[in-house]
C-alpha cells in the first residue's frame, strides 16, 4: 500500500499540504497539472515529475503578455515577423531549459483539444532539475511510489491526479432541452449560449486570445444589438445564414469565425469589437507598458531561481538566460490616446495598509533638473522611486508654479485695478504687491539678503515685489487641456506606476485669494465663494484621472502673518472658516479618499516668530473634506506642534478616517535629517492615532515653490528624500518588532506555542501517549488525549494556534470532524488550525507511521510552520 498522500488536483484537498521536501507525482500536463507542480516546486517540494500520455504547450510569461499588447492588424492579427520572432525564442527557451518540446510543433502550437498554459517556472525548474516529464501513465502504486505504463519505477511522497477535466456540455442540454448551437452562439432567437468551447489550432491568433472574458465580452456585446435590432440582424445571428453544430462538438474557430463575419457585415458589431481590443490594449500599456512589464519579468525570472534553491541566491551565470530583452521592440508604439482621463470611477486608489505601513511622500515641488529637460517626466518618476517614495508626482517640474497654471484656465484674475463701476477695462497693466511676511519686517538686517520676492510673497520690505495678478472681474472657469496633466498620466503609464500611487497639486481658493488681491468684489466671503465655484471643474477634471488630488493651502497658516497679517487671530480664524467652506464646496465632485490638502506656514527661511499656533489651526483643518493631511512637523518652529495634533487627536479635531502626513524633512536647510531620528518622531505621530496605516511620511513643504525659488539644491533634496524613505522604513520595522520578545526583523513571525490534541482509538492509546510524551519535550504548549470526536472540549481552546492530530483512520475521521465543527462554530475568533493524519491518507497533512520521536517532529515542523503577518491586524 503507498504510503504517502494521492490527492486529486483539481480541488482544495492538498490547501494544507506541507510541500516541503516532498518528490511529488503530477498526473496530467494540463492547466491544472502545471499549476499544482508550480505550488509543490515554490513550497520547498525536493522535485517533481510530471506524467502525462504527450507534452502539453508551456507558454513564457513574456509570450502571453505579447498577445495583449502587440498592435493588431484590420483582420484582428498580429503580424507574421514578430510572430515567428516569438516562436523562434519560445523553441530556444525549450531547447536551452531541457524541456521536451509538444510533440505537434512544428505543425501546430497545440495539441488538438488541450489548452496552453502559462510559466516561467516550469522552464526554470527543468533547468534546476527539479522538474521533468514522462510519457505515458502511472500503472500502479507501490509504498514508496508508483509504477509507470513505461516500468520505470518512480519514487514520491505524493501523487497529485489532474486528468480527467471535462466541459460540462451536458448542463446547457438538460436546462433548454437543446443538443445543437450556432456558431454564433445563439441557441434560438434572444438565447445565447456563452460558455467554454474546444481550443483548436489558430485560436490564439484572434483578438480573443485564449480569453474567455474577452470572448464573452464580445458576444455580449453583439448579444445587446440582437435584442435592438432584432428584424434587422436575425438571419445573420440565429437564423437561416447561420452554422448550427453540436454542442458536445463547439470549437473556438467557429465562434472566432463567426463573429469575424459579424464585424465585416454590421459597422456597430465592428465599432464594438475595435473599441474593445483598443481599450483592452491601452490597459495593458497603461498598467505595465511592455519595457517595465521586461524589467519586472526579467527580475520574476531571477527570484525564481532562489526560491527554488531554497531561498539560496542562484549565481547569475548559473541560471537559465533570459530570452525576451528585444521583446519591447515587437509591441511598436505606445496606442493614441494612452492615458486620456476616463469619467468613471478613480482607478486604482492608494496602496492597502497591508503591503506596507507607513508610507512616504512630498508635497509637490521638486528641483529642476541641471540640464534643464524638465519634459522628460519619467526621469522625476525614477528619481523619486530611486529614493524610495512611495506616492509620487511631476515634480511640478513642468509648470513655473502651482498657481500660474490653474489661473491660465480662470477668466478675472488678470491685471490690476477696477475703476468706481467696478470695469477691469484699461487695468491689464498695472501690477499690486506681492504679500509680504510680517516677521521679516522685525529682522531688517537678514530681510536685506533677499531680493525682493521668494517665490509668491516679499520676504525683503525694503524691496517690496510686485505681481499682476488681482480678481478684476468675476472668476469663470474656461474648460481647456491642463497642460502638465496628460505628459504626468502617460509617464505614469509607461513608467508602470498605479495612478492612484500619484498626486497633482492645485491651490484652494483661499490660496488664490491669497496671492491675487481682489480689486472687484471688496468682500472676503463673496469673493472666495467666487473661486471655489470656479476651482470646482478643475478639482473633478483632476480627480477622473485617479490621480490623488492635493489642494494646497497655505492660506490657512501662512495667510495670518502676510495677506491677513493686520487682523487679529479671531478676525483671521474667521477668514479662514470661509475659505475651508469654500474649498469643501469645490471639493463636492471629489472623493475624500482622493483629497489631499496641504498646509503650511510659508516655505521660506526667516524667524517665523509670527506664525499662527497650530492650536488655533487644527480646529479649521478638523472640518476639510480630505483624507490626508500635511503638515510641518521637521523645522525648528514646528517641530512641537506634535504637541498640539495630539489635543487636536483628543479633543476629535483629526477624524478617524484620516492620514497625518507630517513633515519629517526641512525644505529650507541642507541638514539631512537623520533616519533614526525620523523614525522617532513617525512613532510619535503613531502612538498618538494607534494605527501605522494612518501615518505617512512626508516634507515640511515643496523644494521649490516656484522655477526660480529653489531653497535647497537638487543634490540635497534628493539626499533628503533618501533619509526619508530610510527612516519611514526603520519606523515600520520598529513598529512591527515592538511587541516581540527579541528583535523582529520580518514581519513575517512563526507562533511559539501550539496546542495538540491526539485523537485515537483503544488500539492506539499507547502510542498516542508515547507521541504525546515526545511532544511536550518539544515544546509544546498543550498535549491532551482524547478516544474520539472532541469539539466541545476544544470549542474554547483559543489561546493559542491548535493541531488535531488523528492516529489511524479512525482517529482521523474524527480529527476531520471536530475540525469541520470548529470551524463552523462563529461563537469565538480562532487562531489557525491544523488537521494532521498518522498512518492513513486524508485530508490535511499525512505522516507516515513510525517512531513515536519522528512522528513528534513531523507533527511540530506542521505547526511551527504556520507564518502569521502581523501587518494583517
């Protein structure tokens, strides 16, 4: 008798198979086949053979990306250059890893009725030797094997069956009573039959691929002009000009066929079928454009290698080459049109909690670069992702500032002075001052190592700046192609980067009010009201794109000591409360998960001794309709406003759905902030809100407010950027380690302890002690004995992770039972559970019977084994 575990594949029974050197047998070369050898192989399996009657088709990773993204032809075909490109490397592939190649090519991609199944595994495995095939099938097993049709004699501890897959054609006969369909899918008039088919040779050269989804999504659409056009189509869909065929005989090529007609016949057949094989490949570029989908696959194909050694680094001359570096080449030019805005919902929003904890950003502006190519986008994307931030943006490298930008869309906020009625007529000329900062004019000694200006504001009173910019009339917002958005969304694109992992800045309408002096309205309230109403189709343009939208607002702090510096704190508080209505009010198209909002107390290096208490300014930032919120944390004036955020925290001026993003990083010094520093205050931040995923890293401010403002130079900023993401890192890792007896370095932490209870019958009572007794010397936390089914006495054993442990088949049965009962039971939360069997096969894990010691140490390497993340909390 064999005894090991023989399990069928194409079910959940091996879910809680320890792989771990285990030589397995896989039945079949199907889908099934090839993905559980893969689950076996990258769980530590000692090898796998593979046994099957011919070679089934084993496609590259890389091969099926190509299908997706290479350009189509008016036929819906790639072209045969490229194509025989592929085939030759896919055939050097086979040839250099030691695969057999299918018996069919060249001939035919496929055998007829098998599919083609996808991994870079399996050619990676043959070439570790860890992975081969045999022709034929297993004859029998043995105790420590099995027996091929061949008789060679194939030693393994587990036998996984994947043949025997059948498409249920039976189930569409029995509900409509039909046997026969058309090639066009229909059964009868208004009855269409989607589901699976035989894929014959010449599939995969359709726009279908081998896609059962694109396939439905076609013949769904096509499904929707049948029940329009009824009269007009219904002999080319299930009437007379149609194919009918037997529906245990449908193959791909009929309907492949078939719908090729359809587009050639009706113009909005064929309108629907180009829409669909453009949107489907602008996703893919969009999403993973063929350059960064080679670098990601390129470094799948190294990490295979270790994993299947192990864990141990393969050398590079060791490993099995990679042979698809020229395959960008084949995909031709980005699809038109790539990364148009899409009126939907937002696209992938910011990363879980789960993948990683306490994330970094910046708030916007970034050096320019020395050589002055401030087009090329991809260029800030790779700096920033060089440094380690996480959530990315232009750089706003392409816009001379934050507010020039937007007001090129806004008809009013151009020139000087009104006359008496209130007419911008002959005021386009005239320039106002610029906001000067108020503590500047109590240092008049530094102030004169300014020039006048600094980015938006006078930091010089002596040399006071001037702008342009006023409200001459009404604000109306002109709809027009944000210049610097679409270049940011297609670098996005090709740089493979999740536009929800990205941010576009904006200014508030209360930063408007801020640097544009209102020489029309003469009243606060109805002037901000004013350019919210015009900020708000810029804000929901912004946000359709998926971008995270970041409202920048140093009204809210700055505004007290330059604008507004002659009222009082109540006076501006109430300011302020205005202009927060007024950005809520143009915020009311954006989600909140999406918003952003900045604020700050101007990015410039002076006393600051004027600056608002953050005190009188939490209050206001607890009524903003945002998510994250940044705000200084790192320069000396601000460093201790953690002080206030944490009576902001308790006095529920911070919601619980929000993100503090504190500035860890001066923008206005060159002293790169030290990580452990860093790490210290990010903890800070999130002992006050108890959750990691609510706290992110960020700067005080922009590195450079404007094109010419640039407070630190590019080498600094970048080094500073570098201590961020280090310091956000160590933070995590601390966080993780906090309540670990010794230092965590993963936060991937194998339990100590564990439960066991052993189930058997009479027979085996001294056995089981025997097994229980090496057990407790393993450290196990609890050992009981119980003669069989035990679900009330462990309803309540919680404390720690269990294993059931069944000796024999019925100890096993019963171990089964009282797993299934406890699972069943919602009364209490669980910790994992383990079902082992000894000397029978079953589901859960199976230990061959032997000494009670080696059983014991099965039993504890089972349950020992079980990682738990704590980041899942």
């Amino acid at each position: 008798k064999f005894h090991g575990v023989i399990a069928d594949g194409t079910s959940d029974s091996l879910a809680t198979m320890d792989w771990r050197g285990k030589r397995v047998v896989v039945a079949g070369m199907g889908a099934f086949a090839v993905e559980n050898a893969r689950t076996a192989l990258e769980n530590g399996a000692a090898e796998v053979v593979v046994v099957s009657r011919r070679h089934g088709t084993i496609c590259p990773k890389m091969i099926d990306y190509l299908n997706f993204v290479k350009p189509w032809d008016e036929h819906y075909k790639h072209d045969t250059q490229t194509n025989v490109k592929q085939f030759l490397r896919w055939k050097e592939l086979y040839s250099a890893a030691g695969c057999t190649v299918p018996e069919c090519w060249p001939k035919q991609v496929k055998h007829e009725g098998h599919t083609i199944s996808v991994s870079d595994l399996w050619f990676i495995g043959h070439h570790m030797k860890k992975l081969s095939t045999r022709t034929g099938g297993i004859a029998k097993a043995e105790a420590n094997g099995v027996q091929l049709t061949s008789g060679e004699f194939v030693p393994c501890d587990v036998v996984v069956g994947c043949i025997g897959f059948e498409r249920s054609n039976y189930l569409c006969e029995a509900l409509t009573g039909r046997n026969t369909v058309m090639t066009t899918n229909y059964l009868d008039k208004d009855m269409m039959y989607l589901a699976d088919a035989e894929i014959d040779e010449g599939a995969f050269n359709s726009f279908f691929g081998s896609s059962v989804l694109e396939y439905g999504k076609f013949f769904t659409n096509v499904y929707v002009e049948g029940l329009k056009r009824g009269d007009q189509l219904g002999e080319q869909l299930w009437g007379s000009q149609t194919e009918a065929v037997k529906i245990t005989e449908r193959k791909w090529n009929q309907y492949i066929n078939a719908g090729l007609k359809l587009i050639e016949a009706d113009p909005t057949i064929s309108k629907h079928a180009r829409e669909q094989v453009e949107n489907r490949t602008r996703h893919f570029w969009r999403t993973m454009p063929p350059q960064s989908f080679l670098e990601v696959n390129r470094k799948e194909w190294e990490e295979l290698h270790t994993r299947l050694n192990g864990g141990v680094p393969v050398p590079k001359s060791q490993q099995l080459p990679y042979f698809f570096d020229e395959a960008p080449e084949w995909c031709g030019e980005a699809p038109a049109q790539l990364a148009q805005p899409v009126a939907a919902a937002p696209v992938s929003g910011p990363a879980t909690a789960c993948r990683s904890w306490i994330r970094t950003t910046h708030v916007g502006s970034l050096p320019r670069p020395a050589d002055g190519n401030i087009q090329d986008l991809q260029r800030v994307l790779k700096l920033q992702q060089d440094v380690g931030v996480d959530v990315v943006n232009d750089g706003e490298w392409a816009r001379d500032n934050y507010i020039a930008d937007v007001i090129d869309r806004i008809e009013g906020l151009r020139g000087g002075s009104a006359d008496e009625a209130g007419s911008a007529t002959g005021a386009c000329c005239e320039k106002h001052n610029m906001p000067t900062a108020a503590d500047m004019h109590d240092v008049p000694i530094y102030s004169t190592r300014f020039t006048g200006g600094n980015g938006l504001i006078t930091l010089n009173p002596k040399r006071q700046a001037t702008s342009p910019l006023a409200c001459v009339a009404p604000p109306r917002y002109v709809p027009s192609e944000i210049p610097s958005l679409k270049p940011f969304l297609e670098s996005l694109a090709m740089y493979g980067k999740a536009v929800g992992d990205a941010f576009y800045s904006v200014p508030s309408p209360g930063t408007l009010a801020l640097f544009c002096q209102d020489v029309y309205f003469h009243k606060h309230e109805t002037y901000i009201k004013a350019l919210g109403n015009a900020l708000r189709e810029e804000y929901r343009r912004i946000a359709a794109t998926g971008l995270q939208l970041q409202v920048d607002c140093p009204d809210l702090a700055m505004g007290r000591h330059t604008r507004w510096a002659n009222l009082s704190d109540e006076e501006f508080v109430e300011v302020a409360r205005q202009n927060i209505a007024a950005l809520n009010d143009a915020l009311s198209g954006v989600p909140t998960d999406q918003t952003r909002v900045h604020v700050c107390w101007g990015n410039y290096a002076g006393p600051h001794h004027k600056d608002i208490p953050a005190d009188l300014v939490w209050p206001l930032l607890g009524t903003v309709k945002a998510k994250y919120l940044l705000v200084e944390g790192a320069n000396s004036r601000h460093r201790n406003d953690i002080e206030a955020f944490e009576r902001a925290v308790k006095n529920g001026h911070f919601r619980n759905d929000q993100v503090i993003v504190p500035g860890m990083l001066d923008t206005t010094t060159a002293r790169v902030e030290h990580p452990e520093l860093i790490a210290s205050s990010l903890l800070h931040y999130v002992q006050i809100v108890g959750d990691p995923s609510r706290v992110m890293a960020g700067t005080d401010c922009g590195f450079a407010s404007t094109a010419k403002s640039v407070a630190v130079t590019g080498d600094i900023a970048w080094m500073k950027l570098a201590a961020l993401a280090e310091g956000a890192a160590l933070a995590t890792q601390r966080f993780i380690a906090r309540s670990a007896p010794v230092p965590c370095r993963s936060p991937l932490l194998a339990p100590t302890p564990f439960r066991v209870a052993i189930i058997s019958s009479g027979s085996d009572s001294s056995y089981a002690k025997d097994v229980a007794q090496e057990l407790c010397n393993l450290r196990a936390a609890v050992v009981e004995i119980f003669p069989g089914e035990c679900f009330e006495a462990l309803r309540w054993a919680v404390d720690v992770p269990l294993t059931l442990v069944g000796l024999g088949m019925t100890g096993g049965l019963a171990a089964e039972t009282t797993l299934k009962q406890l699972q069943a039971d919602k009364a209490v939360s669980r910790r994992p559970s383990t079902l082992i069997t000894v000397g029978t096969s079953g589901p859960g894990i199976s230990v061959s019977r032997g000494a009670a010691s080696e059983v014991a140490a099965a039993i504890k390497e089972a349950s020992m084994g079980r990682d738990f993340d704590k980041r899942s909390l």
